[in-house]
C-alpha cells in the first residue's frame, strides 16, 4: 500500500514488570549448548541516492521492479542480478509534471497508473498509461490513497471509505465493497483483496465478487496494530510467494502466514534489523524465489535481507531487559546490540503493556525478582529509583565504568547524576533541558513560575484573542509543565515543602484561569515518529516557540529535546526578519542548572548476566546508537554531540518551516539553521555546567499532578491540595 495522505498534510511498591504482559522479541530462551544455523543478512542496496516514495515491487516472470516517483524512474531487478536498474521508461517521459506528487503502480504487462497530486494547489487527476504509450483520464472526484494491479492486470484503488475497480475498457470506476476512513494495508493475494483499517481485516474475494470470511488468526494479528494510535503513518505492507503464502511487514519484523491456518510465524526480527528503527518507516515489501526479501523504507533507503542457512546462529547466553513503558532509545539499543551480539537472545520486556496498570506491573516484577527471575537491565524511569537502592536491588556500575565509558565521551555531570558516595546505581542516555522564550522585555522578568502566572495573567487581559496563551492540549499538562521548572523545590533531600506546594498549586491554578479564553478548544502543536506522537505538552518546546513567534502575546514553555524539532528552531528566530521580539533562554533562569535525565538504565543486583548488561549499558552509551535521534532527549555521548554540531558545516542541512502570523492572517516561511560556531560554544558550555537533576518516579508524579489538577478546576484550594499531596507523599515515603 502506498498512502499518500501524508502528501495533504517492600519490593511489592518498587518494581513493575509482568510476564503476562511482557513482550519477548527473541523468543524463547534456548539451550546454549546447541549450534543453530540459519539467519537474515542485511544489505544495503545502492539506488544511486535517496528514494523518498516509492511503488510497491511487482513480480514478473524476468524478475522484479518498482517505480520511484521522486526519481521518476522505473527500477528493475532481473532474474540472476544483484541489484537494481533504472532508467525512465519511454511510456512515461514528461507525463508526470516535477510539481506534483504521485501515487503509483505498475502492472505486469507494463502498465502505469498515476494519482497526480499538485503540491501547490492540492488538486488532483488520475491517469492510466497503457503500455502502448496511450494515456487515460480516470474521473473521479475522491482523492486515492493506493493502488494495486492483480496478476492478471486488473486494477484497483482505494478511496477514503471504499475500493473501486478501475475498467480499462472506458476507465470508468466501479464500487467494490466499502472501507473503514483509515486504510493501513491494501494488497493483493491470490484472487482476494486484503484492506486492513481501523476496523480491523477485510478479505474481498474479487473473482467471486463477493467478501470472504477473515481467519481469527489474521484478524487477532493485525488488531494489534489497529489498536495503535494512528496518524496517518503506513503501519506494515503485505506481499505474497507464488504459492499465495502472505508475507507482513511491520517495524516488529517480518511474519509468514499461510492463508486460512492457525499460526502466524516471525521469519525476520524487527529487533535485530533495520526494519525496527521506527524512525526509517517501513513502506514497502517483496519476497524473492529465493527466500530473500527486499524492503523499502520512508526514509528512502533500500535493503535487501538475504537468507543465509551457514549463518551460526548459536545463542549461548540470554539477556532480559526491562522497562516500565515503550522507550525508543532503549529499543534502539536493543537492536544495535542485538546486530553486535549475534550470540546472545534478549528478552525485552514492557511492563506497561495491554493495558497493564502501574500497580500490576510492580506486582509482577516483583514476583520475578523474589523467585529468581529478573531482569538483567531496567530502565527506571519512572521507578522510585531511592526506594531501590534502599532495597540493595540495584548494582553499582562504578566498578565497571571501565567498559561502559571506557574513553571517557560521556558527558560525566548529566549520565553519572545517580552518584552516590561514589557509588552508581543508573546512568542516564539521554536529557532534556528547560527553556524559555517570550517578549524580550517579558523574559527579563522571569525568574520563577510565579512570574510566569503573573505573566500569563498579564498576557490573557492585554490580548483577549481565540486562541491559547500556552499551548496545550489537556489541563493537566499545565501542572506537569510547572513541574519542569518549580519541580525541585518541591521536594528536597526527602523533604516535602508544603508552603511550596500551596504557592505551586496556586500559580498552577492562575495560569489554568488564564491559558485560553473560553470559546477557544485550540490545542498546541506535536510532531510525530512513525505512527505515534513523540512528545507530550510539557516537551514539544520546538513547537511552542513557532507559535510563540506567530501570535501575539504568546510564551514558549517546555524543554529542548532534541537539535532538530526544539534547538534548531529555538536559535534560529534571532535571525527570522518577522520576529517580534521573541527571546530564547536555556533553563527558567539566569542561575538554573537543572535537567531532566532520560532512559535511566541499572543493572539489578541479583542479574544473572552481569557481564551481557554492562556490554549492554556501554551499547546504549555508544556514540552510533545516540547518533539515532528519536526526539526523546538529547545524546549523553560527547561524539554524537560533536556530530550534530558539526551539521553546520554543511548547508544542505538547513531547512525552512511555516509560520503563520495571526496578526495579518498570513504564511511566512522562516529558515531553520544548524546551530551556529558560537551557538554551539554557549550551548555546549551551558549544558556541562548543568548539575540538577530532576527526577520523579510515576508515583510522586501522579500524586503532584492529580491534586494540581482538581485545584486548578476549583474542587479544592491550593492549602487543601497542598495538604492532601503532602499526606499522601508522607505515606508514600514510609511505606
């Protein structure tokens, strides 16, 4: 499927994990004495430069092609040949104007069909080339999302809601059978057509005219990616081997199902390859005779996974990691260890998942850790990492630094924060950093939150516009932003300040009063990874800072996470010639050092395979594996940083981004640089000063936020929700 939408637009309270709801990406565990044999290589495939969208693979009796739209070009792989070759067809010179964006497919009689997209009008036509060079208008006045032609060159395509046949006799449609609005996978096997949509499975039996019944494996399969939240972003693909054995691709792996069994088999492990990397985008997939498969990805890259039955594929040891929620930086790691440690099986387990509450996930890891079974490596955000070293459950890595930081590129002052006595109970692979951009006069006055309720108070009666002083989406997002900057005075050394948390729910509970006005439900801006959005209100600082540059009277809240999304943008307004008078600063004030460590990972004190979980950590650490920006936090490692500062030596790596000014009800386009020299100097000086670090476990957390939240909608006051967060962190403490 190619979708072109995007064209548009006690130990019981310590730890949580769960084996029922733990997700094991290697498979079982297995006898280490015994040799197997028998696995994927990946390949990188030359295809002379970045393809950006690409057809699906189409076999053909001499071998397989796609075509590049970006390129224009159809790509063949002959029978016998290694890689691809392309040329632009004849038929299709000059058809395809360089201002539109294509939706396509190629038949295997060499016909084309073209969905043409004008990326500056929005307007769309829809054509089918025949392989005699004669070319066909197809009316419709529906946008198509996919196209695929059958083996025997009948076309068909999807709309938003239902699949119609194309006839090449008049090139008139006709309506097949309804969809859901959101289509995630079309293709073809055998004589059916396999639509996957927010619904669910649908198999239409095209020859017979009519819809086939869905197996109950196939459906309880794919419910786990519909069950996503989902922006728009393709999912899987689907492809098939001349025996119509059904072949899926998704960032998990690739899987096998033969049509109407019971069992549906991981070939290939998403884990261990490229295909896992979330942030490539799996497009397309094909299988070739001789069990190999190629696969496209969104980031344009092309490769080919070759089934090599000599490969040694021994495991002689297993690895179990831990985490209480998905974590892109951590399942990043697991993968480059994963390509690095062929010998070793991982066992990646998510706490949280299904569905899983905080409380039954500490339950059950728990129990795993009482009766012998724990996991080797954790990630401990969101743990009370205190409650754990109290507990002696957690190893000291100091010891081991020697390995895990062997060349000292770490920044020391941010990765080690968890130091105690000399003692390291977790290091830290990534960070965030509070900022803060106003009005220049305005961010002079900021030196606490008060000043930012003031602020905002100030801002809601000077402008009484439609649209939000802050953006974010969801009240609570207000309490879990202050707590980015009034966190730490909070809580200190285990010491709870009441006064301080009736003067935090206060402020809270103006800048609620003030945030928006009443006939406004605008929520703030989010950028997205794959299919998922990546940061929360109190993160997307990036965002904030366009908006704050577009509209009057508007402050940029939150914190830098990554150079891209949130620094660029941040540094870059100085120089944007319809700037306001927008300023940046890194850190609430002039004197704060704080940061917010990320992807905190320890090793558990009775770990069977210490050895495994330093290599591990020292992966994570790594500078490769911190090169792969997810926009989950910052790199730790002084070379990956040394890496995107040097981006600025290379314009092609700017860009320029859309700004819209309320005031006069127009687009502008503002261009995003890499981080200047100095830029850079001050940046880098500012974050090895930083020294901290603010951290809370989901507990405290939700504590905090839950009675902010009634406060600020008026149920209770700032003295009784101070009250109850205080009795309610006391407890949590003793216990």
């Amino acid at each position: 499927m190619k979708n072109i939408a995007r064209i548009i637009a006690g130990a019981a309270a310590l730890l949580m994990t769960a084996a029922s709801a733990g997700c094991t990406f290697m498979g079982k565990e297995t006898d280490s004495k015994s040799e197997r044999r028998g696995g994927y290589v990946e390949e990188p495939v030359d295809t002379g430069g970045d393809s950006m969208l690409i057809t699906e693979f189409m076999q053909k009796p001499d071998g397989v092609e796609y075509y590049d739209v970006s390129k224009r070009t159809l790509f063949t792989l002959a029978k016998g040949d290694q890689d691809f070759k392309g040329e632009i067809a004849s038929i299709i010179k000059d058809k395809i104007p360089t201002d539109h964006s294509v939706c396509a497919a190629v038949s295997p009689v060499g016909d084309y069909f073209f969905s043409r997209v004008d990326t500056n009008s929005g307007g769309f036509s829809n054509i089918y080339v025949s392989s005699d060079g004669s070319q066909n208008k197809i009316e419709t006045d529906e946008m198509i999302l996919s196209a695929e032609f059958t083996t025997d060159n009948r076309l068909f395509i999807i709309t938003y809601g239902r699949v119609f046949e194309v006839s090449t006799a008049n090139y008139s449609l006709k309506t097949v059978c309804d969809t859901g609005y959101e289509v995630r996978a079309f293709d073809i096997i055998g004589d059916n057509l396999i639509i996957v949509d927010e619904n669910g499975v649908k198999i239409y039996d095209y020859k017979n005219d009519k819809e086939a019944e869905t197996p109950e494996t196939l459906n309880n399969f794919f419910k786990n990616y519909t069950d996503i939240n989902y922006t728009g972003s393709q999912l899987f693909d689907i492809c098939c081997d001349d025996k119509e054995n059904m072949y899926i691709l998704s960032s998990d792996g690739v899987f096998r199902y033969v049509m109407n069994g019971n069992e549906i088999e991981k070939i290939l492990d998403g884990s261990k390859y490229q295909i896992g990397n979330e942030d490539n985008g799996v497009n397309s997939l094909t299988y070739i005779d001789d069990g190999s498969f190629y696969v496209s990805f969104k980031n344009g890259s092309l490769i080919k996974y070759r089934y090599d039955p000599e490969l040694v594929n021994e495991k002689t040891s297993l690895l179990k990691i831990y985490s209480l929620e998905d974590n892109d930086t951590l399942k990043q790691a697991v993968r480059d260890f994963s390509m690095n440690n062929n010998n070793t099986e991982i066992d990646y387990m998510v706490g949280m998942r299904s569905g899983m509450t905080y409380e039954d996930a500490m339950k059950n890891l728990t129990t795993q850790i009482l009766s012998g079974s724990a996991p080797d490596v954790i990630l401990l955000d969101g743990i009370n990492i205190d409650n754990y070293i109290d507990k002696n459950l957690l190893l000291d890595l100091s010891g081991s630094e020697n390995q895990w930081n062997k060349d000292g590129k770490l920044l020391d002052n941010i990765s080690k924060w968890n130091n105690r006595d000399g003692k390291i109970y977790s290091v830290a692979c990534k960070f965030r950093v509070p900022a803060v951009a106003a009005n220049g006069e305005d961010l002079d006055k900021i030196q606490d939150y008060s000043d930012i309720a003031d602020l905002v108070e100030k801002i809601r009666k000077d402008f009484n516009q439609d649209y939000p002083i802050l953006s974010v989406r969801e009240a609570d997002s207000i309490i879990k932003n202050a707590l980015i900057y009034e966190g730490k005075d909070l809580i200190t050394g285990g010491d709870i300040d009441k006064e301080k948390l009736k003067e935090f729910y206060g402020n809270c509970t103006k800048v609620y009063e003030n945030y928006r006005s009443d006939e406004c439900q605008y929520w703030g801006g989010m950028y997205t990874s794959g299919s998922k959005t990546i940061s929360p209100d109190e993160y997307s600082f990036g965002y904030n800072v366009l908006q704050a540059i577009g509209d009057t009277g508007v402050m940029a809240l939150g914190t830098l996470n990554s150079f891209e999304y949130d620094i660029n943008y941040a540094t870059s307004i100085d120089d944007y010639r319809k700037n306001p008078g927008v300023k940046m600063r890194y850190g609430l004030n002039t004197d704060s050092k704080v940061f917010i460590p990320e992807c905190n990972l320890g090793i558990i004190e009775n770990a069977k395979n210490v050895d495994e979980a330093v290599k591990f950590i020292a992966q994570a650490l790594g500078s490769e594996t911190q090169k792969t920006d997810h926009y989950d936090g910052l790199p730790v490692n002084t070379d990956t940083l040394d890496f995107y500062y040097r981006k600025n030596e290379d314009s092609q790596n700017n860009d320029s981004i859309n700004i819209y000014h309320f005031a006069t009800q127009k687009d502008d386009m503002m261009n995003v640089q890499w981080m200047s020299a100095d830029e850079v100097k001050e940046f880098d000086s500012y974050i090895r000063s930083l020294n901290d670090p603010l951290y809370f476990d989901k507990v405290t957390r939700d504590i905090i936020v839950n009675e902010g939240l009634m406060c600020a909608e008026g149920s209770i006051t700032a003295g009784q929700a101070a009250d109850d967060a205080f009795s309610q962190l006391e407890l949590k403490m003793k216990e």
